[in-house]
C-alpha cells in the first residue's frame, strides 16, 4: 500500500447532490467532478434507458414475476441488466434464469 500522501482517494455518485459535494469535500483534498450527459442541464436520466419498478410483497412470486417480465420485454438485440442485492442472490438469480 502506498504512504501517506501519496495515495489516492476515488468517491463514486451516480448523482451530485449538495450532500455529495459536501462529503467529497470533507474527505477529498481537491475534488474532481466528472460529468457524463449534459451538465449544463443537471442530471437527466437516459430516455433509452426503461426502469420498473414493481414492489411485490410476497418473496416467492418475485422469480415467477421476472420471468413475466423477461418474456413480455426481452429481444435477442435488447440488453437487460438485473440488479440484487447480494452476490449469493445474484448467483441464485443466475441459476434460476439459465434453468429457464
């Protein structure tokens, strides 16, 4: 590991709130703010980009749910991108939907 002083501290946000610069701030000596998209405009979502959101209460409809939801919107020349919460959910994920 590097000495003191000579190492390199990164912060990741996918957003730049006040709160964020504040904390960058603190911690960081000289902040660098990297933008992606238009900065100009504030932070603005890709309008190629389709999220759901679905809250569903009971844990066992939740992998038959997905399925729906691939079915209903996936194409060999569309990407999805599946977030979990947990690499061991992530991999049971995995299994489930090479199985189906």
């Amino acid at each position: 590991m590097p000495k003191a002083g000579k190492r390199q501290t990164c912060m990741f946000s996918a957003t730049w709130p006040a709160s964020v610069h504040a904390l960058a701030t603190q911690f960081l000596n000289t902040p660098l703010h990297v933008g992606i998209g238009s900065v100009d405009e504030g932070m603005i979502a890709n309008t190629s980009i389709r999220q759901i959101v679905e809250v569903i209460r009971n844990e066992k409809e939740k992998p038959q749910r997905l399925l729906s939801h691939l079915k209903q919107h996936y194409a060999p020349n569309k990407k999805v991108i599946i977030f979990g919460l947990y690499k061991k959910e992530t991999a049971w994920l995995e299994t489930f939907l090479w199985e189906k």
